[in-house]
C-alpha cells in the first residue's frame, strides 16, 4: 500500500491520490457514521437549561453536543493521522485536504441538523448559535492545529461554515431583542400584580431585566459579529435600548402621570405622589441606561468616530426629551400644590381675626383650623416631593414652591380685617406656625424669606405712633 501511494502521489501533484483516499473515509459516506452525526445533532437530552432565577429568560447551563462531535472529529482525526504518517510521503498535505472536508462536510452538515432544531425560538437559536461559535473556537480548532498543515486559514473555514450565520445574525438578534422588550413592556403595563408594586421598585425590576437581555445581546454580539461589524452592531442595538427602554418605557410613564386632577378631586394627592414615584424612578431607569452604555457599548465604540456619536447623540436626544418631559411636569405639580393650599385658605373665616368682643373666652395661643390644615398641607407636599426629588434638584424645587407659598400667604392675609389686641395676636399665632412649618424645607433662603411674616404681626400689635417705622424700616419694606 505505501509503494502503490509513493507511485499514484507522482501523478497530477498527487490530488487524485488524496482525494480518492480521503473518500474512503467512513466518516464522509458510511451510513452508520453519517447517522451519529445526526442522531447526536437532534438528541436534545444532551442539552439541561439553568434555574428559572424568576426573571422569565431561559439560560443554557449545558450542552455536550458539540463536546462529544468535535471530540470524535478529533479522535479520528488521531486515527488516520497514524496511516497516513505511514503510508504517503507527503502527510501535511493529506491532513490539510481532510481537514478542510472535515469542515465542508461534516461541521457543516452537523452545524445545520442541530441549529435547525432551534429555528423556531429564536432567543434559544441565537444562545445555541454563540455557544456554537465558542466551542468551535475552543475545542475544535486547537485539536486541529495540532497537526502540521500547508497554507490552511482556519479562519477561512471558521468562515466557510459559520459566516452566513454571521451575515444575517444582526438582524435576528434586534428582532428578538425588541421582541423581549415588547413582551416585557406589554407584561408591565397589563399584569394587576405589577400595577400593584411600588412604581420605583416596579421599575427598577424590570431595567434591570430589560438591560440584562441587552448585556447578553451584546456579548453575543462581541462574539458573533464580524470584526468590521461590530462597533455598528452594538450602536443598533443599543438604539433599541433607547427606543424601548427609554421613550416605550420611561417617558411613556412619565406623560401618563403628568396630568394631575385639579385640587379639589380627592385623587389629586394621590395622583401627585404617583408622578413623583414616577419621576424617582424615572431618575432610576435613565442612570442605568447610562451606566450601561458606559461600561457596556463605549467600549465597542471606541475607535469608531462616526458610530461613537450616532450613539451618543441618540443618548443625548433622549436625556434632553427626559429633562424636559420632567420639568414641563414639575411646573404642573407645583401649580397644582399651590392651587391646593388656596383651596384650604379659601375656608379662613372672616372672623378668624377679628373680634367685637375683647372679653371674648378666645384661645389665641392656638393656632386657627385653616392654618393647621394649611401647615400640615406643606408638609405633606414636602413629604410628596421628596419621593422624587433629591440633591440640587430637590433644593431648586422647594425654593421655588417656598417663594411662591410666601406669596400664597402674604396674598390672603391682605383679605382680612384684623382687630387690635386679640386679633393681632391670633394672626401672629398664625403667623408663627406657618414659619415653623416651613423649616422642614432645610432651605435657609426660605426661612430667611418668611421672617417677613413676623414683621406682618407686628402691624396689629404696636402702638400708632411706631407703625410707620414697622412698615418702613423692617422686612416689609420690601413689599409692595
């Protein structure tokens, strides 16, 4: 035999001699080898998933499929690298030639059975499809590069059998991401459970599980992808992110809860505590999406000026449209607080100070009915609004409110006649809570503003011959 192969492998450069050789091989026509393939193709016993961890996506923990084809691949490749050592005097190119009809044919044959069997689930065709890739890498290709080869590109046969995946598999993987995105928002919006959690919870839970799918997208991406693709890849599917995420998911909260009842609905205060757990986790969601796109896609970007800012302005877009979504409804909340403090100062009694009768058995060291509901209305919209707000945002919003209540307050005392004595000193009273309770702002420009409303006691109580000086020289000569 190794004289009649030293004599045929003369001939024609010796690829008549290889070929018909290597079509003597059982695993390219013997019918029981032919059926292990397939039967280890489709033997989906070989494949477990991972626990359920509650957040509905489905992992596989395991498949040896591969394991054991590409193992046998290399076994026989053992096998016959021993004859053909022996028996050709030129073994680097009968093991180039089989090597290369090991991918065309077999690989590939197998490649198709057992990725066929996942096609019609294509969150698990794609998790099938990585795992492919990188066990190809890792365990077929250095079993093969063992052996001594000429002019072989395994990243040619890499190619040969997987790059079609490769050129259509961006597209697949947008189309099940945003499939999940959508599952995921239309579960959100419709489940009665969800709509009973905490809204900042709620929203926190499912970002996260949203921005995991896209994490995994993208590592399957960085492995997937051709090298040339990659940084446009990941700029189109973070750009779901965006769509899904951002203006499907955190806007469209936030338009839902911006209209407020007017302040005489009973739903108003509940409605106002729902915009700004909305706003909190609004602020919740957007970090997150930066952060992501931070530690996850930047870096893929790198390199790539024109991607690099299509995505970043694709962010930017999105933040300004948050920021002005968030402050267009701020305003809306704090007129509607304000209008809710008017309507409980809208039941202050005309006689609340001013008394006929000086003997009158009046408690003036207490305050009235209408400003203790008045006060414990600013602190419950304080309360609101620190749901939402914190940092410099909160400090800019209460001083804004603060300033605006001052004017609320300094507006309805005008309304009324006060009676000297008994009258100035139940205003004063008044007067005195409404300071105190503004101190739970934490804004010294707020307090520092009320001590007017001291000034306005004094009006009541001093002699005539002093007023002048108490309205002329004193806080209140700042306003009109």
């Amino acid at each position: 035999m190794q004289e009649c192969a030293h004599t045929l492998i003369e001939f024609n450069g010796g690829e008549s001699c290889i070929a018909r050789y290597i079509g003597t091989l059982k695993m390219f026509f013997d019918v029981d080898s032919l059926s292990f393939d397939e039967n280890l193709a489709s033997d989906m016993t070989k494949r477990s998933f991972a626990e359920d961890k509650g957040d509905g996506t489905i992992e596989i923990a395991q498949d040896t499929r591969l394991d054991e084809f590409y193992a046998d691949i290399i076994k026989s490749c053992d096998q016959e690298y021993k004859i053909i050592r022996k028996v050709f005097p030129k073994p680097v190119a009968i093991m180039t030639t089989l090597i290369q009809r090991i991918f065309e044919q077999r690989v590939r044959n197998f490649l198709e059975n057992m990725l066929g069997f996942d096609s019609n689930d294509l969150s698990l065709y794609l998790k099938t499809l990585a795992l492919t890739f990188d066990k190809t890498k890792k365990l077929l290709l250095p079993g093969l590069k063992r052996y001594e080869t000429s002019g072989l590109d395994f990243s040619n046969l890499m190619n040969s059998v997987l790059g079609n995946y490769q050129d259509v598999y961006i597209d697949k993987e947008i189309l099940c991401l945003t499939s999940f995105f959508s599952e995921e928002l239309r579960r959100y919006k419709t489940d009665p459970e969800i709509q009973n959690q905490n809204i900042v919870e709620s929203c926190q839970a499912l970002t996260n599980k949203l921005l995991h799918g896209f994490s995994n997208a993208v590592q399957r991406s960085t492995l997937l992808s051709h090298a040339a693709d990659l940084p446009s890849n990941a700029r189109r599917l973070f750009a779901s992110v965006v769509k899904y995420v951002g203006y499907d998911f955190l806007l469209a909260n936030i338009d839902a809860t911006v209209r407020l009842p007017a302040p005489t609905d009973p739903k108003c205060i509940p409605a106002l505590r729902k915009y700004f757990e909305t706003v909190k986790a609004s602020t919740i969601v957007m970090n997150s999406v930066q952060n992501t796109f931070n530690t996850v896609v930047l870096p893929l970007l790198q390199g790539n000026v024109n991607e690099l800012t299509q995505s970043r302005d694709t962010l930017g877009t999105l933040v300004a449209a948050l920021e002005g979504r968030v402050a267009s409804g701020l305003e809306n909340a704090l007129a509607t607080m304000l209008g809710g403090l008017e309507r409980v100062l809208a039941d202050q009694k005309k006689t609340d100070f001013k008394f006929e009768d000086e003997n009158i058995n009046e408690r003036v060291t207490d305050p009235t009915k209408v400003c203790v509901s008045a006060a414990r209305t600013l602190q419950q919209n304080y309360e609101i609004v620190a749901v939402g707000l914190d940092g410099k945002n909160i400090e800019t919003f209460l001083e804004e409110y603060g300033t605006k209540v001052l004017g609320v307050l300094l507006a309805h005392f005008k309304r009324f006649k006060v009676s000297k004595g008994l009258g100035g000193l139940k205003i004063i009273r008044d007067l005195s809570e409404y300071k105190e309770a503004i101190k739970i702002f934490r804004l010294s420009t707020v307090t520092q503003a009320f001590s007017v409303l001291s000034e306005i006691g004094k009006i009541y109580i001093v002699q005539p011959e002093n007023l002048a000086a108490v309205r002329d020289e004193g806080p209140l000569a700042t306003l009109d």
